[in-house]
C-alpha cells in the first residue's frame, strides 16, 4: 500500500480548493522514524514515550533517555517532534511501580495525575528532554490534561527544569513550545484563559471518545458502539476548534481516528489542520485530501445535520466515493 501512495510522497496533502492540511506521523520507538522519510510525514505530531518505561525493570536513567530522544531528533533532521511525556499508570503497568488496585484505570491515577503527585520522574524525563533538545527548538505536551490548574502545574516543573539547565550551564531551547493533550470533555469548557495559555492544544481522540460517550476503549462490548462521526461528537470538535481559533492556539487531532480516511477528510473539513497519525496512513489520507474539496465536504456535513441526521457518516462516505 505504501509504494501505491509514493508518488504522493513529496506533494502537499492539498485540496481542491488550495487549504492545506499538515499530516503528521505518530511514534514511539527510534525503529519508527525511518517512516518518517517513507511517509512523507511533516514531522512527528505525538511521539509517545511510555515504551522505554514498560519494557524495563527499573526506571530507564536519564542518560538513555537523553541519548534516545537526540536521536529522534537528529532522525527527524529539523521536523517537529512533538514528545508526550509519560502516560503511565493504571492499565500501564510499569514493572518496578507498586500495583495500584483502581476499579477504573482508565479513569483512574494515570498519565499527568501521577507526574504531579510524584514529580521526580516527570522532572527526570523533562531534564532528558531539554538535554536531548541541546537548544533545538521543541515541543512539549502533557497527557491526560483535565483543568487547567494540572497544565499550569505541569509547565511550572517543566520551566523550573529549564531555568536549572540553564543555570548548570547547559544549552536550553530558545523556542519552548508546551501543549496540552484535550482528552477528557472538561477541557472543551475550560477558560479562554486556558486556551490563550497553551501554545498548542492536541486532542487525543482515543481516551476522548472513551469519555465523551462513556464507553471503554478497551471493552470489546461497547468500544465501536458509537461512532466518532455522531454529529454531538463533531459539534464538541467544533467548539474546541473555534475556541482554538479566537486564540490562535495550534491545534491538531492525533488519535487513531486521524489516520482512518473517513474520519480525517471530516476533521480537516470542520477545520482541524494538523493530524497525526500512523505513518501507513499518511498516503492514503492523503490521497483523498487531494482530491476533495474540504468546503465542499463541509456543506455536505452541515446539511446532513440540518436534515435531522445524528450521524453524518452516510453523507461524508457518499460524498467521498464520487470524487
Ligand atoms: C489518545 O488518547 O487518543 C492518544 C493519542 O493517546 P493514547 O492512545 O496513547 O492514550
Ligand atoms: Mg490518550
């Protein structure tokens, strides 16, 4: 599939209209990035950084990590390189972390919640992360955000890291950009304080669906029961886009849900333009972005809910099959 898509390598994901949309890849291991040549990537939109820590017995050192995420870097040759720090807990079980018995991992003491209340491995993985950078420019964002206060919190230790690099001599990135991950409904009713606040704001799509429809990701029973094209589910993407574009904070989608064709030809329609996805999905997003018209797709989309439809994956597929 991927060499039926190479000739599409090198040509911007543009539609008919001339609106171009960034198509990122997701990764999470150094053996990831060649794809980012292969694909076509504009860079890397979420690199998750769980791995290292599930598949040791002991917290990895910093000197790895460093070493690692320098190499990320250098593979990505001036792409952007979006690092998520660590989404752990819970369902992730780490090795050498005590089990917690929670009767909702998903909702439970993860990701953001466990880098505030035991800030030694965030710090530890922040101070890897600017030594990696070694000035580069970088971006930087937290999972699982769900208010303000825990972003706020979160950038404090990451400035606070900065300032002692700097302090010890060390190069610090002139060019810090630091985001939050929107994966619970909350943060779409967060203060236009909050927005203007977060230089880049990416959804992810996974645990938010799972919340906004109170439905598992991880439960067989009910994970496709409801369908990411539900109007309600776009018209709350909608009002984080518009939020987004009062005050002019980037924003991007990088849930597997960006990667589906269907699905990232709707969010790019009602405006998001940064998706990032798995690398194999890239030619094939492509590939229809290139040929539809986005606001053509976006009158499809609003007449189908003006007519009373709930869900408007009928109308976007008919419309996608007659490009
Ligand atoms: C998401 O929740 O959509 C996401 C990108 O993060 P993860 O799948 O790692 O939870
Ligand atoms: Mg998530």
């Amino acid at each position: 599939a991927q060499k039926r898509y190479a000739d599409l390598r090198d040509l911007p994901a543009q539609d008919l209209s001339g609106q171009e949309v960034s198509l990122m890849m997701n990764a999470g291991l150094m053996a990831d990035l060649p794809s980012l040549y292969g694909s076509g990537a504009d860079g890397v939109g979420l690199f998750r950084t769980e791995l290292q820590f599930l598949t040791r017995t002991r917290v990895p050192r910093r000197g790895e990590l460093a070493a690692l995420y320098a190499r990320v870097m250098d593979a990505a040759d001036g792409k952007p390189v979006v690092f998520r720090t660590l989404d752990i807990g819970s369902d992730k079980v780490v090795p050498y972390m005590k089990p917690q018995d929670e009767p909702n991992p998903a909702m439970g003491w993860r990701a953001i919640r466990v880098g505030l209340d035991k800030p030694g491995v965030l710090r530890m993985q922040l101070q890897a992360l600017l030594r990696a950078g070694n000035g580069r420019p970088m971006s930087i964002m937290f999972p699982f955000i769900a208010r303000p206060e825990e972003f706020y919190a979160a950038r404090d230790i990451l400035w606070r890291v900065r300032d002692r690099e700097a302090q010890l001599g060390r190069t610090v990135p002139e060019e810090l950009k630091i985001g939050a991950m929107l994966e619970t409904p909350s943060l779409g009713f967060a203060t236009d304080q909050f927005y203007a606040d977060c230089d880049f704001i990416s959804i992810g799509g996974n645990d938010l669906k799972q919340f906004f429809f109170a439905a598992d990701r991880e439960n067989e029973r009910v994970r496709r029961r409801y369908d990411t094209l539900d109007s309600a589910f776009l018209t709350f993407l909608e009002r984080i886009i518009a939020r987004c574009a009062v005050s002019k904070t980037q924003l991007s989608f990088c849930g597997e849900d960006a990667g589906r064709p269907i699905e990232a030809l709707t969010f790019a329609a009602l405006g998001i333009r940064t998706l990032s996805m798995r690398p194999a999905s890239i030619g094939p997003v492509k590939h229809l972005i290139r040929r539809a018209n986005l606001n053509e797709l976006r009158q499809v989309i609003q007449s189908a809910r003006n007519e009373g439809q709930n869900l408007v994956r009928p109308a976007v597929t008919s419309y996608l099959a007659h490009l």
